[in-house]
C-alpha cells in the first residue's frame, strides 16, 4: 500500500513539474537589460554615432552577428548605435529592385524581395528576419555594457499597408478626393500609406509605441525618419512626454532649425554641408562655398544645436553611390574634414570596412569584413575626437575660427579649454605654399612633431593636415 501511495505521489509531483515547467515557457522571460549612465550633454560632446544597417551587416543579417562587433565599434569612439528599423515588413505592395513590387515578379523569385524598412507593420514587433525580441535586448544589453547607447529609427510619416491601422482606423490616414487611402504626396514611396495628423487618436497611439520602446526594451531615443513632414505641434506634444520617462538622444532626418528648439530634438542632418562636400569634390563649389555654409549655419542655428555630419548613409550608398565613386582619391581629406569641424560625425555599416558598391536596398546583401586603411583611419579619428575638447562637437562645442589663407586653402582653428587644433586643407589639383601660424605642434595623422615658425609651409594637392598645439 506504501509503494502504491508513493507511486501516486511521484506521479502526481512529475506531473505538477511538467506543468509548472509548461507555465514558465509560456511566461515571458525576465527582460535582462543592462542600465547605463542616462544620456548626458557630455557625452554628446565626443561622440560618433553609427548607423547599423542589420540586414546587411553580415550574411546572416541577424542582432546576434551585430551584436558580436559592438566591442570593435567602441574601439572607433562609437557611442551612440542607430539601428535602422527593426520592425516587420508589410507584404502589400512590398517593393523590390526597379521601382516594381514583389508581387509584379513571377511567384518563385518574389521571395528575394525583403521590401523596405520603412514600410513599417507593427512598430512593436520585431522583424523575424533580424531574429527574436530576446535577441534585440541582448544587442541593446551589450551596447550598454560598453558604454554606447542604442536609438531606433522610428517612422513617424507613414506606414506599411499591411499596418492594423489600415482596416481597423482607415481615418488614421490622408484620403484622395474618392475617399481612398494615398502614399505620401510628391513621392515615389508606393509602398507606404500616408498617415493624417489631423487625427488626435492616431497621435496618441504613434506616442504609446514609442514609450514602450522606451519604457519596455531600454531604448535610450529615436532617429525620426523625415521628421520635417511631421506637424511640429507633434513633437511639441511627444518628446516631453517620452523623456519623463526617462533622457533620451534624438535625432531628426531633417535640417528644420525649429525642430532642435526647446526640449526636442539635440541633433539634425548637416545636409547642405554634406552636399557642399560633394559638390567641392567634383570643383563645383569651392573653399569660398564652404565657408558660405559656415557662415549660414551660424545664422540659422543655436549655439547648442548639433548638426550630423557625414560623408554616406544607407540612401548615399544605396541611391547616390559608394564614397569610392563619388570621390574617389579625395575621400580622406574630407573624412577628415568632417570629423574635425563642428558637429557629430556619422559611421555607416561599411564605411569602416572599405565598403565599395552600392547595398541592394531591397534585397539581401553584405558588407565586407577586412580592415584596412577605413577602419584605421576612423579609428585613429574617433580617439581625437573621444578624447580631445578641440573637437567637442555637442551643445557646448569647440569654437570655430576661420584663419586667413588662399583661395583653394582651407584652414581653420578649433579651440575649447587648454587644446586648440589647427586644420588645414588644399581642395586643389595644384601643391602650394602658406603660412603657417608659429607654434609646436604635432601632425596627429603621421605623429610627427612639428616647429612651425611663420615660414612658408608646402601642402600637395588635395593634401590635409590636422595639427595639435602643444
């Protein structure tokens, strides 16, 4: 009888283990989220962001394969991660390669056609083809454990066509005069559906999907795709309301002066001077040009406004060509440049890589792995700018003092504390000789000590240096 009442009881108690081991797999797992320090201005002084593009980082196009690198993104003076959006993409009407759809290709091939990441389904799901939500907090866990922080890129404008939004509030989206739902106006963006903000109740659900992001995964801020074509009583209304939440970094795809006043966004898009760049590249627009930028961005922006700089991101490379195309030889002189004058420089996924062709937008692709002169270039930039207040880039930046030289002679003085850094530039086929203010120095680039006495200093064509008083 003992025996038959200790059967029953072990099997009453493997029963109960399995049961309560069943409930435990259908419990959600415990968010293990690493905290950093919050966002601070001092860390915006220093800091280089890089735009992750997880999709083509690497043949698997996983979080768990970026997730591996971010220890060797730090050694790049990486401190804030945009990973580029992580949410499904809709089916309907989902584009691919030649301005077509998916479904305008013959049924075996249409599965090569990943649409655009910006066709968003759910913004608070993640995207099976990057991995599980599990997987994202370990990439959000490990950027924090080594110091960076992780902003998503959010799509306020518009969304996918396969959003619940579009059968459950089609009065959530801008109608044609036949009452149909429309893509966004003057673009080619057939795959989106073009959401009104003259509606209250979409504002405020557009609100809640942020917060959870914040409140639920750790998320430390957004990059806000297009966020000109957003009401700017939107942000007025969302970006309060997120950071009493907690701080957060955000960064507008626009160049709007209005949308960095007050408590919104700390960073938008140096666009003019990223095209400036191109331009002086091809001997369009010369030094002179670049200084008319300067001088504008003085005149339209606040002294604690911050601009990102950037020589590509996933539209340049993708859309207008590599670096490699666009300017070819000259690429290091103006790397240069847009590390050292005011603002945050941008690394996108392969930049440091040598990345040399364009990354199919629509389909899977991948990066190159080797580092070479890239990633010891930006490397050796990203220690000058981590650790040396001349560079200070953030709301309380280094100043920026113009001094006198020739016509095709760029060179500017960039002062904050007891350092001061000195840049000088030749944006011509032709060497030449300058003056040189008097001074030690050291040439950062080649660590050579250097004795400057006001003599004629000769400087090759396309030629740069960034020299360090001493």
């Amino acid at each position: 009888m003992k025996k038959i009442v200790f059967t029953l009881f072990a099997i009453v108690l493997i029963v109960s283990c399995k049961s309560e081991k069943k409930e435990t797999e259908v419990t959600d797992e415990p968010k293990v989220i690493s905290v950093i320090d919050p966002i601070s201005n001092e860390m915006m002084e220093s800091a280089i962001i890089y735009e992750a593009n997880i999709r083509q980082y690497s043949p698997e196009g996983t979080f768990d394969e970026f997730t591996k690198d971010i220890p060797a993104l730090k050694e790049l003076g990486v401190k804030v991660i945009w990973l580029m959006p992580v949410f499904p993409i809709s089916e309907t009407k989902r584009k691919a390669t030649g301005g077509k759809f998916a479904s305008d290709f013959p049924v075996e091939e249409r599965s090569k056609y990943l649409g655009s990441y910006y066709a968003v389904t759910d913004f608070t799901k993640i995207n099976p083809e990057f991995g599980t939500i599990e997987d994202f907090r370990e990439l959000v866990t490990a950027a924090h454990n080594n110091g960076i922080y992780v902003i998503l890129d959010w799509v306020p404008n518009h969304t996918g066509w396969d959003h619940e939004w579009i059968k459950n509030h089609p009065e959530y989206y801008t109608k044609n005069d036949d009452n149909e739902i429309i893509h966004p106006e003057g673009t080619d963006w057939t795959d989106v559906a073009d959401l009104n903000y003259d509606n209250k109740q979409m504002r405020g659900e557009m609100i809640e999907d942020m917060m959870y992001w914040v409140k639920e995964e750790g998320v430390d801020g957004f990059r806000c795709d297009v966020a000109g074509s957003v009401p700017l009583d939107f942000w007025e209304t969302a970006i309060p309301q997120l950071r009493k939440e907690k701080k957060l970094f955000m960064l507008a795809e626009a160049w709007e002066p209005e949308l960095l006043d007050g408590d919104l966004f700390d960073m938008a898009y140096a666009w003019d001077g990223h095209h400036t760049m191109n331009q002086m590249v091809k001997g369009e627009k010369s030094v002179s040009d670049f200084d008319a930028y300067m001088e504008k961005i003085n005149k339209d922006y606040d002294a604690d406004d911050i601009l990102m700089n950037f020589i590509t991101n996933h539209d340049e490379n993708s859309w207008n060509g590599t670096i490699e195309e666009r300017m070819g030889e000259k690429s290091e002189l103006f790397t240069a440049l847009y590390y050292v004058k005011p603002g945050m420089p941008l690394i996108y996924s392969g930049q440091e890589y040598n990345l040399n062709h364009r990354l199919k937008f629509f389909e899977k692709d991948s990066i190159p792995k080797e580092k070479r002169e890239a990633w010891n270039m930006l490397q050796k930039l990203g220690m000058l700018k981590s650790t040396n207040l001349a560079l200070n880039g953030g709301k309380q930046a280094a100043s920026y003092k113009r001094l006198e030289s020739k016509k095709n002679i760029l060179k500017f003085e960039r002062s904050k504390g007891n350092e001061t850094i000195l840049f000088v530039a030749n944006f011509s086929d032709q060497g030449d000789k300058i003056a040189m203010p008097e001074g030690d120095y050291i040439d950062y680039m080649s660590n050579e000590e250097l004795e400057l006495k006001g003599d004629a200093f000769e400087i090759d064509p396309w030629e740069y240096r960034i020299l360090i008083k001493q």
